[in-house]
C-alpha cells in the first residue's frame, strides 16, 4: 500500500491521553459569560490558583482573546502568587474555556520520535 493512503494509525500515530507525560498544559482563560452564569466574575482567583499549581511542575500555555484579556488573566495570576515564567499567552480567540473541545490536539508516533531523536 502506497505511504501516502495509509492512516495515521496505520503509520504508528495515536491522540495522547490528558493524563500522558506532555510538554505542557493548554488551557483558555474563562470569558464565556454563560458557561459560568451570574458568577463568572467569582472564578478568575479560583483559575488562577489552578494555572498556579500547574505552573510549579510544568509549562502552561494560555488561550487569550487580546493583550486586554492577557493582561486581565496576568492580574489574577500575579495575586495568586503564579510562577509567570512557566505560564505562556497564545492569541487565540475561543468560544469558551474547555481547551480541550477547542484548542491544539496532537498526535505522537513513538517510532518517528525514536528516529527524531537518534539523528
């Protein structure tokens, strides 16, 4: 069969549980007034608490509209005492927070990896 028809399963490629060893966290900042009705304004401290234990042990990569919301979300972290230099800001406007349903989805082939990585 010709490389190019095969699937990526076929060519060794699956999508990562959240749970496997990864690089870094991708989350969006909250903004979606309905996700979080009548108490979206009372979440930011709790986000920031979570991006905060996240960034002790890892990279987290943030979803933000504009450099306003960057700058909201930077506010929020700064109070909850956040490791900035493991939190870094993508502009990527988003419908909601859940990164998951919306955000970057990878594949990994460990065989294209071993190869990377005896060159």
């Amino acid at each position: 069969m010709d490389k190019q028809q095969l699937t990526p399963k076929e060519l060794g490629y699956y999508f990562p549980a959240e749970f496997d060893q990864h690089e870094a966290t991708w989350l969006s900042w909250p903004h979606k007034e309905a996700s979080w009705p009548g108490k979206i304004n009372t979440i930011f401290p709790y986000y920031a608490q979570f991006v905060k234990e996240l960034a002790l042990s890892e990279k987290v990569r943030i979803n933000v509209a504009d450099e306003a919301m960057k700058n909201f979300a930077i506010k929020y972290l700064t109070a909850a005492n956040a490791d900035l230099n493991n939190v870094e800001f993508f502009f990527n406007p988003t419908n909601d927070a859940w990164c998951r349903d919306h955000g970057p989805a990878f594949l990994i082939n460990p065989s294209a990896e071993q190869k990377k990585n005896n060159c």
